[in-house]
C-alpha cells in the first residue's frame, strides 16, 4: 500500500498533484510520500512486537536528510556502511547508540569516527577488520560492542548482483570457522563480542531462505553460548523484497517475516536487530518524468523521457522492472500499445524497457516510475553532465524539496583548472 493514488484520472502524491509539483520543480525528480515511509518503518516495528528489537534502516536506499530525520523521529535505528552514513545519520539526529556500522571493508578513519561519535556496535566482516577495530578502539581506551557477519552459504534465490549469503560472495566469515573467530573476538581487546550478523542477499521474495539461514544463526547462538560467549544480540540484516510488477508478485509481508523470526530464533531471548531499506524506501519514492519526443523507429516506437540511466540506473544495471505509469490517464478507454521506453543518454544500455504497453502518449505528457524511492536517487550521477536529480517529499497537502537541483554552474564549479595549464 501506498499514498500514490489516482483522483479523478490525475496522480497524486498523498494530497498533492504530481503535476503541480513538476509544474514548480521541474521534471526529472524523485518524489516520496512521508506516510508511506512512516507506514512502511512501523509495519517492521510492529511485525518485531512480540519481544525486544530494533528496526535499522539501512540507509544505502534512500539517504537523505529528510527521510533520515523523519525515520528517526519515528524511533528508527540506522544501519550505515560508510563513514559518510554514518556522518549522515548523526546529522539527522539519530543517536550512536541507535547506529549499527555494516559493510565489507570499514577504514581506521570510519572506525575512529564512530567511536568518537558512539555507536550502537559495529557488524565485522573479516578477522583483519576485527583486529583494525580492535586496535583503533584500544588506542583509545573504549571497549565497543561487536556482531560477526556469518555467511551461511545460503542461495537467496535474487539477482546474482544482490545475492550475499553464498560462501563465494565476499561477505562475512564462513559459519563453520565461526567458532575459532569468536574466540579470538573474545581475547581481543577493546572488543565486546554481543551478538551474530547476517544478511544474505536484497530484493527477496520468498521466506525459505531467510529461514534457512536464521535456523543457522539460532544453532550458532546455542554453540557460541556453550562455548561461553553472551550472545545477546542478532542482527537479522535485510533484504524483504517488493512487488515491482504489481500484476504477480506478492511477496511475504513484513508481519510474516516477523513471525517467520520468532518461530526461528525467538526462543533464544535476543535482543533483535533487523535493516530493512527497500521495503521502507521503495514503494514511497517515484521518479517523474516528462516525454520529450515520441519517435518512430524500424518496427518500433520509442518514447524518449528527460530521465535517463543516470536517474535510475536499476534496469541497465539489474534488468529491473519498474512500472511506468501515466500522471494523467487519458479520459476515455484507449487501447494500450507497446513502447521501447528510453531516456537521452548516448547508450543503448539507457533503456527502461522493451516493448512495455502503454497508453497513448504526447511529447510533453508526464510519467511516474513507481517503486523507485530505494536505490534511485541514492545510485544517480551526473553522466553526461545531467544535473542530479531533485528529490522532493510529500505529507499531506504539503510538498518540499529536499534535495534542488545542481544548475550548470554549480557542477562546471566544483572542477578545478590548475593554473599552471
Ligand atoms: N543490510 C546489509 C548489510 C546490506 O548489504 C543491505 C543491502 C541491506 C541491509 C538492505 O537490504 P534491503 O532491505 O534494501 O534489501 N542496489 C541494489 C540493491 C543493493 C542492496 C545492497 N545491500 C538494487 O538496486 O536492487
């Protein structure tokens, strides 16, 4: 569910019509429903009821500020992989001890930054990584509570470039040398080991593998804690997929995936810890955009948008579906028809999609793509010297932008000419 809906043949963004706000803005720009993402964060917060928990965006979907501030508001915890989230989510008021620090490869510098500024415990995912953590939190005389990233060599059955949980991905350490790890976790200093991380891939649709791979955690937990480690913590990582194509997907809701949680490590008495970011962000972002040209190609037609693979970069980048769907549906029953939806960059690759039915449309007419609020904006650039997109937040009647555009000037501006050339 989300606040994208059509009133009398016109898209709105909760209250607000998407074509007054590219009227002010300008096309492309990215556009969230504040009570979508809200919506979205609690049903998490509700599936993990049944015992203590805590809910981390993991921010990498959507980071900006305004989303930041409003989820953390609502009592979101962060899961940042960068010293810049990390940066991010201190600024929009998220306090460390709501911050976990994933990611594969933490410098001394990100490691330093966090300790200064407190952080809720850092997820390792190498024995070199564990010992710079180690070294960094010892030289100054702090002890900072540790997971260890576990890879369970479980096939998350996603997009090859989004799997993480099988034993030739490069995350985490294998579970069957967990043991010897979390010993030397143990006698490490200024280490506390306090729980298990895992997280195996994004974009799932299906339980089984997240089951199998919690199963595993839970025996872990039982042989690290004979072993006399206090596990008292899981990180459950995220990855709860979406429906892109609203005709058929229907991936589990995040109440199936709480209860598919407490039936598989419920009865260990963890404090759990989860990091969803696309099920939060997705489905409250579109990307809008306006046709420039409608061009009549061999065999086919094209629809040429002002977006382009540098706004979204998901299809060319994942063969992604994104739904593209008019502002303005037409007033009378039209037949649909089969479109190659393109953007401006000098690429083939700059593709939406193939052949995808369409109503009629102009040059000029405004199309949303929805299900682009995770992983959109976050993964634009400027290719092509195309200002980065404007993103632009709803709640009600009300809009802003939270993001403006970059104008020529600002972009030419940030290059430097030595003088000697
Ligand atoms: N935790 C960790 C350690 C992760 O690596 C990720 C995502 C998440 C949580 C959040 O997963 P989610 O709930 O969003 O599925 N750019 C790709 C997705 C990359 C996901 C990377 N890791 C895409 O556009 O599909």
């Amino acid at each position: 569910m989300d606040h994208f809906l059509y009133r009398d043949g016109q898209l709105f963004a909760e209250d607000v019509p998407v074509a007054e706000i590219a009227a002010q803005v300008g096309t492309p720009f990215y556009l969230y429903s504040l009570n979508t993402l809200l919506r979205h964060f609690t049903l998490f917060d509700e599936a993990l009821s049944w015992g203590p928990h805590l809910v981390c965006y993991a921010m990498k979907a959507a980071s900006n500020q305004a989303i930041l501030t409003a989820l953390g508001k609502a009592g979101a915890g962060m899961d940042v992989v960068s010293g810049g989230e990390y940066a991010r989510a201190k600024a929009a008021g998220v306090p460390g001890e709501r911050i976990v620090f994933s990611g594969v490869g933490k410098t001394k510098e990100e490691i330093r930054l966090a300790l200064e500024g407190g952080i809720r415990q850092f997820n390792v995912e190498s024995e070199p990584e564990m010992r710079a953590i180690s070294e960094v939190a010892q030289s100054m005389g702090v002890e900072v509570p540790v997971a260890i990233r576990v890879n369970p060599d479980v096939d998350a059955k996603t997009h090859a470039k989004i799997a993480t949980g099988k034993s030739e991905n490069k995350f985490g350490i294998p579970i069957a040398r967990a043991k010897e790890v979390y010993a030397e976790a143990a006698a490490l200093p200024g280490l506390k080991v306090v729980g298990i991380d895992v997280h195996i891939g994004s974009q799932l649709t299906q339980l089984e593998p997240f089951e199998q791979a919690y199963r595993k955690v839970a025996e872990l937990t039982e042989v690290l804690r004979a072993e006399g480690h206090e596990i008292t913590r899981l990180d459950l990582g995220g990855g709860l997929g979406i429906p892109y194509a609203r005709s058929n997907e229907a991936p589990p809701l995040p109440s199936d995936y709480g209860q598919l949680i407490q039936r598989t490590v419920g009865h260990l008495g963890c404090e759990i810890e989860i990091e969803p970011g696309r099920l939060i962000a997705g489905n409250s972002g579109l990307l809008v955009s306006k046709v420039i040209y409608l061009k009549n190609g061999e065999g086919r037609d094209f629809l040429i948008l002002d977006a382009a693979m540098n706004d979204l970069i998901r299809p060319a980048m994942y063969d992604a579906h994104h739904e593209i769907i008019p502002v303005m549906e037409s007033e009378v029953a039209t037949e649909l028809a089969p479109y190659d939806i393109v953007g401006p960059v000098c690429e083939s690759g700059d593709t939406f999609a193939k052949g995808r039915l369409m109503p009629p449309l102009k040059a000029g007419d405004l199309v949303a793509f929805r299900s682009a609020g995770a992983y959109g904006a976050v993964m634009s650039s400027e290719y092509n010297t195309r200002p980065l997109v404007p993103e632009v937040l709803a709640k009600e009647v009300q809009f802003a932008v939270i993001r403006a555009r970059p104008t020529y000037e600002d972009i030419i501006n940030r290059d430097t000419v030595p003088e000697w050339l």
